[in-house]
C-alpha cells in the first residue's frame, strides 16, 4: 500500500487539478470519450449529428427556393425539414436526458473519489498520527496546533498534513500559470522584434 504521505498528496493534487479545469469540462470530455467507446449511446449520437446536417441542408435548400415561383419544390422541402427537425429534436431530448443523468453519476463519481475520499480519510485517520516531530524542535503549542484536531501532540495529523499539501500544490500551480504567461508574453515580445527588423 502507498504511503497514506503521498495518498494525501495526490489526492488534493487531483482536487485542485478538477477545480482548476473545472467540472464541465471534465464532464463534457467524458461524455465525449464515453460516445466514442461502443456504448447505448454512440449510435444516438451519430444518427443526431446525421440528422443535423440533413436539417441544415434542407434549410439551406429551403431558403434559395422561392416559395412564389416554386412553391410545389418549396412545399415539399417544407414538409421534409419538419420531418426531420421533428426527428432531431425527438432524438436530442432523449439524449439531453441520458446526458443529465450522466452528468449526475460522474459528478457523483468524481466527488466520491475526491473529496469524498478526502473527508473519509479524515475521519479514519484523525487520532492516527502520519509522522512524528522530533522533541524540542518547536515550542509545545506549536506542536498542539501540528496535531489538531485529535492526533498525539509531537506529530503531524491527516489534517495539517492535507493543509500543508494543498498549500504547497496551490503554489506551485499558481508558480506554473505565472511562468507560462511569461513564457508567452517573452515569444509574443520576440515575435514583434523580428517583425521589426523584417520591415
């Protein structure tokens, strides 16, 4: 079993990796993957996006017809586009429902395995104490405070340790955006240099 350290670590890593891309995308990628396996679903959503192009041409072909001077072609384009807006919108509701409760059980799913997991782990390991602080190297209420709530004063407990970690990731995301927006501001900056000396 890995050590409950690094179990700690990865998990408030994953936390702040979901809220940072956040969950509809997360979602929205998952059901992307999900309709690409040979699910219930993906030939649903191969026949509405069918369906859709056929009611985008029948649309087009509808409106260069002139319903005035060619009203039997105009009639009959008519009639088939509502047959198949009729189809699409009859498939689309089915799918926005399969879709809603999809959304449900991997929401469910994802805060299960986060922060779910987070807070049970809390409570099973709130006297058990991840690693002990050797005597004397800090005063005795800092000690106190290292094992709040309920873990044997002179060690770190789940809780600090999960602070700790979550900090630490926080950092070292934010260090990482600012990097790459600096990364990006110095490419765009030699962009416009070598503009320059062309002209």
């Amino acid at each position: 079993m890995p050590s409950l350290l690094l179990v700690v670590f990865v998990l408030q890593l994953l936390i702040y990796l979901v809220n940072t891309v956040g969950a509809p995308v997360i979602n929205e990628f998952l059901w992307t993957l999900y309709n690409k396996l040979p699910t219930s679903t993906s030939a649903d959503v191969k026949s509405q996006s069918m369906l859709a192009r056929e009611v985008v041409r029948l649309k087009r072909e509808l409106n260069a017809t002139s319903a005035q001077d060619q009203f039997a072609k105009w009639a009959k384009l008519d009639r088939e586009h509502n047959r198949a807006q009729a189809k699409y919108d009859e498939k689309a509701n089915s799918l926005k429902d399969f879709k809603s409760t999809f959304d449900r059980s991997i929401t469910f799913l994802r805060w299960g395995s986060t922060n779910g997991l987070r807070f049970f782990l809390q409570f099973w390991y709130a006297k058990h104490p991840l690693f002990w602080i050797p005597r004397g190297w800090v005063p005795r209420y800092v000690e106190w405070i290292l094992a709040f709530p309920r873990a044997p004063t002179g060690s770190v407990s789940f809780q600090i340790w999960g602070i700790a970690c979550a900090t630490v990731v926080q950092l070292v995301g934010a260090a990482v955006v600012a990097g790459l927006v600096l990364l990006g501001e110095f490419r765009q900056g030699q962009g416009r240099e070598n503009a320059k000396k062309e002209l």
